[in-house]
C-alpha cells in the first residue's frame, strides 16, 4: 500500500500498547468471544487507528458489545467511550444495559444518530469515531424508499461533525472487488473500498491509511447467501458448513480517514 504508506504521519503498524494489550485480555470479555480474535484482530486493528486512554472514543452501533467489552475497560477512568446507536428505544435501553454492566461505566454515554440532521454527537467532541462492519448495513438501510446510500452519507457527515480537527475515523466492513456489480454491493453485505471512500471524501475526510490486518483471501466475496454465508452466521446452516469454516470470516478492508485540522 505505497499510497497509503506515504499518508501515513506515523508507522503504518505500530505494536500495540500495553494498555491495548490488557483491554484485549481483561475479563469483561465473554469466553465465548475470544475465538474471533484470530479474525478481528482486535489488538492491532485499535492500535492502527491509533486509540488510547484518554480519548473519547465513539463507537456507532456496538450490537452485542464485542468491541465495547474492550473499549470500555481500555477509557475506563482516563478517557470516555460513546455508544452512537440508531433513534430506537429498544437499541438504546439494550445498549445502556450493557455498558451499566461493563468496566468503565462511570466514563460512557450513549448518543443517538439522526440521519435527518447527520448528528451522532456534539460537534468537535471526539478523538475516534469507529465503525466495524456497518457501512454495509447504512448502504442497505431503507430511507423512505431511497436506496442510494441517503443513510450512509448521512453516517460520514455525522463523524466529520463529531470529530475535532485532526480526529480519526477507523472502518473495518467486508470488501467486495472492485469488479463486481452494484446489484452485489447492495445485496451481499459487502462493500467496494471505492464506496467507503467516496463516502468519507464527500463528507471531508482524507485517507490517511489502510491496512491489511483483517484481510482474508480465501474469501471471494460471492456466495450463495453473501457475507453471511460465513462464519460466524453460517446462513446456510449444515450445507457446506466445513467448507465455510475453512474459509473463516470474511475478507476486510480496514480504512483510516482524518479530520483536516
């Protein structure tokens, strides 16, 4: 990634902190949980977007908490984590509930994204926002019939404004070539590094990154059921189910943009 490299104001993969590290092992994580840490890679994906105590950091839509079960306990005392979640009152008590529970809880919030203002926080607040596998889902998101990724602009917009100059935003989502069809991009959970950051340059970030740490080649992108043919859904159930798990979770893409100071 020559391009990418020359962004760079730092080292394209520093080693992970020992705060990153501990985050990482702390027992607010479920067992159940770890085993995905060989496909995530979760140590070396907050060090390349460059999170630390300290910050505040935003997470949009944590689902089950995989992500906040370590970000929590990394801020707890010394820095504040946001859970963004989308203007649903059952997603929003579900999310309270988990960070009541975790590390740090003294220290996190939960905000709400308003696609109609490209709000998720106040204005200049945060240091990080980060994102693992939505985009896809604000791509397919359904606003008033429109289909052509109204959400998703609204989602990059919404970070620009959060950020404070020189802020980082950090995606991880399933890569979809460049090659393929839109129809597959609107249907297959899978996202074109192109549309990631046409959405993010339109918002007014730069690139200032990529990595390939969550990179899988095994993964072609075109399956029966798309992305959620893998593991960890197994959309198809005992179909193919060996075949699939060899394969492992899907290829992808981890992109670091910046807030021009």
């Amino acid at each position: 990634m020559m391009i990418a490299s020359a962004l760079l104001a730092g080292p394209l993969h520093a080693a992970p902190s020992a705060a990153i590290k501990a985050a990482v092992a702390n027992p607010a994580r479920q067992a159940a949980e770890r085993p995905r840490d060989r496909y995530r890679h979760p140590a070396e994906t907050l060090s390349f977007f460059g999170v630390a105590p300290g910050q505040t950091v935003i997470e949009y839509s944590p689902g089950g908490g995989w992500y906040t079960r370590i970000l929590m306990p990394l801020l707890a005392g010394n820095g504040h984590y946001v859970a963004v979640v989308g203007n649903n009152p059952r997603a929003v008590d579900g999310t309270k509930k988990l960070i009541a529970t975790l590390p740090g809880a003294a220290d996190a919030t939960v905000s709400v994204f308003d696609p109609a203002t490209a709000t998720m926080a106040p204005a200049g607040s945060a240091d990080r926002v980060l994102t693992f596998r939505n985009v896809h889902n604000l791509l397919m998101a359904d606003d008033g019939g429109d289909k052509n990724g109204t959400v998703a602009r609204a989602f990059f917009q919404a970070a620009y404004k959060a950020l404070k100059p020189g802020g980082m935003l950090g995606v991880v989502d399933h890569r979809l070539p460049e090659s393929a069809s839109k129809d597959r991009e609107d249907k297959s959970g899978y996202v074109k590094r192109s549309t990631v950051i046409r959405l993010a340059s339109e918002a007014g970030f730069k690139l200032a990154g990529e990595s390939e740490i969550n990179a899988n080649p095994k993964d072609t992108a075109d399956w029966p059921q798309g992305v959620w043919t893998l593991p960890p859904t197994l959309q198809l159930g005992d179909q193919d189910r060996a075949k699939y798990l060899a394969i492992g979770e899907s290829d992808r893409m981890t992109l670091r943009f910046v807030k021009p100071r």
